[in-house]
C-alpha cells in the first residue's frame, strides 16, 4: 500500500481506512487502496493546490479536513490527510484498538485537531517488534 505513487500521480484518496484495503496476497503480502470515490486530483508539483471539501470517515480523517471547516482555513488541505489517515489505519489493524483513546466521536470531530498525534506508545505488547516498526 503505498500513496506515494497515488500522490506522485496527484491523486489524494481521502477515505483511507481499513475497509478500503484490500488484500491480494498473503505470500508475499499484497495490500491495495480501493474505492476512489472520494479520491481528487492536485497538482503535485503546485506548493498552492489545495482541497477544501469536508469528506473522509470520520474515525480516520485528518485533523486538517476538519480544521478547514472550523477554523475557516483558507488554505485547505493536500496530500498529507491520506499519511495521517494510512497510520491511523495501519495503527488498528495492528492493535485492534484507536489511537485516540477515550475520544468520542464529537471530540474527534471538533475539538481534537491540536492533539493529532498517533500514540504509538498504546500498541500492546502482543504486537512483534517487526509489527511495531513496519518491519
């Protein structure tokens, strides 16, 4: 699963989740995106091509989609939302769990956009060092 080569192409998912990964292969593992439905282009060269729609699922979403509409952000967002939303994901298939723990679903709407980052930390400890480092 790599957005590298999406973002390379200007293409930002915005929905990336887990049930928007699909498994190919599990010798070697194969992972591929799908359902593009609220994917845009941007230009990937461009430093002021931004989006500005409110989209995504709402337990994956990047702090700066909701930041636009509650801040009024002029500046919008790009490719970074689909990073955030990929370790969000990448984080609870690996634990099972969120990693925002004891938000709700209004928090994680409105008020969590200055405490985005990942606690990896809460990963317990069945999970393998090579899971815990992507190795």
């Amino acid at each position: 699963m790599r957005t590298q080569y999406l973002h390379s192409m200007g293409i930002v998912h915005r929905d990336v989740k887990p049930q928007n990964i699909l498994i190919t292969s599990v010798e070697p593992l194969i992972a591929k995106i799908s359902d593009f439905g609220l994917s845009k282009t941007i230009d990937p060269s461009s430093t002021d091509s931004y989006l500005r729609s409110v989209v995504g699922s709402a337990m994956f979403v990047a702090p700066e989609v909701i930041a636009h509409r509650t801040r009024d952000l002029e500046q919008g967002y790009d490719f970074k939302v689909d990073s955030f939303s990929m370790g969000v994901t990448i984080f609870f298939l690996v634990s099972l769990a969120w990693p925002f723990p004891n938000m709700q679903l209004e928090e994680l709407l409105i008020g969590w956009t200055d405490r985005r980052a990942i606690k990896w930390n809460r990963l317990p400890s069945t999970v393998s060092a090579n899971g815990a480092s992507f190795g």
